[in-house]
C-alpha cells in the first residue's frame, strides 16, 4: 500500500471522525445514524463500515490504538520494575491524552448520555487493566495477585483521569496520574517490587 494511499484512508477516517462529533455535539449520540454521519463526511455507508464497525466505534477512534501503544510502553528496561515501568507508560498516554483534549472532553459527555457507550467504556476499562496485569504476570506475579494489583492500578488512574476530565482538561493529568500511583503506593507498599526482583 502505498504513502498516498495510506493518506486517502486517513483523511477519509479523519471525515468520518469529525462528521461524528459534529453531529454528536449538536443533537447527541442516540439521535445520530450512521448515515447521517456518512453524509456529513461525503461518504457513503458502505465506506463508513470499512472504518469502523459500529456507531460507538466513531466515538473511540483510538482506543485500540492506545492500548497497544500502552502494552508496547509497559515492557519494562534492563533494571527497571513494573512500578517504573508503569509510571513511565502512564507519562507517555497522559501526554497523548492531554494532546487529544476536547475528544475526550466530548468522549466523556457523550458516555454521560448513553448506558450503551457506558458500557463500551467499561470493556475498554477493562483492555487497559488486562494490559497492566499482563506487565505484571511477565515478571512473575501469580494470577490472583496479578489480577489485584493490575486492578488496582487501573483504579487509581482512572479515578486520576475522571479528576481531570471533571476539571474540563485544565488540570495536569500526569502529575495526577503520578499523584495517584502514589497514594496507592502508601496503601499497598511497593508494588512494583516483585518476588522475582526481591531475590
């Protein structure tokens, strides 16, 4: 596939996006059809499933996308814990997070109306936690305690992220991020520190 072509399929996705939210904005999630928004982007509905799947798919054009990013920053460097390793993943998503502002400001609105697309963020919840357990089951954590701190972890940062989108975006969601690790730090100790890395 060739550059040009790569771009042709990015800006038709780009439309698409952006036809979404306009209409989303303007008379809700529930109120829009797919060929309203195929419409606005001057596409037709055929074209609009070979981006996306379904209509709350429009809503989270990149979450797969930044749950293998996270997967990717998770892998932990020579000498480092998962609790740094962690760390230094979250730095990097709430830096592209913070880039992506107002999408997931309307994200956030969007979700608020809609037990449907509540319950499409709670499996993407759920994507981010599996990644984070995963880092932790690499390095030798068994399942249940695995399962308990990756969960935990989660907690803590999407409680940072609520914290902030509830601030409308003005806060520093890496520092909260941060902050949050750290209270769970004073509840729970090291838990980065693995049976492997304690020998």
């Amino acid at each position: 596939m060739t550059t040009a072509t790569v771009t042709r399929r990015e800006r038709k996705r780009d439309a698409l996006v952006s036809a979404a939210h306009a209409l989303f904005r303007a008379q809700g999630f529930e109120a829009t059809t797919i060929d309203q928004v195929a419409a606005a982007a001057g596409v037709s509905r055929r074209t609009f499933f070979r981006y996306f799947a379904t209509k709350d798919a429009v809503v989270f054009p990149h979450a797969d996308a930044r749950i293998a990013a996270f997967r990717a920053a998770l892998r932990p460097r020579a000498g480092e814990t998962v609790e740094a390793a962690v760390r230094r993943a979250v730095l990097e998503v709430a830096r592209e997070f913070a880039a992506h502002r107002d999408e997931l400001l309307l994200q956030h609105a969007l979700i608020a109306s809609s037990p449907h697309l509540l319950a499409r963020e709670h499996e993407i919840d759920l994507a981010w936690e599996d990644a984070i357990v995963g880092a932790l089951e690499a390095r030798g954590e068994p399942g249940l305690r695995a399962r308990v701190l990756g969960g935990a972890v989660a907690g803590a940062l999407r409680a940072a992220l609520r914290v902030w989108l509830a601030g409308k975006g003005k806060g520093d969601l890496a520092a909260l991020g941060q902050e949050a690790l750290d209270l769970l730090a004073e509840t729970c100790g090291a838990w980065g520190t693995t049976r492997r890395d304690a020998r």
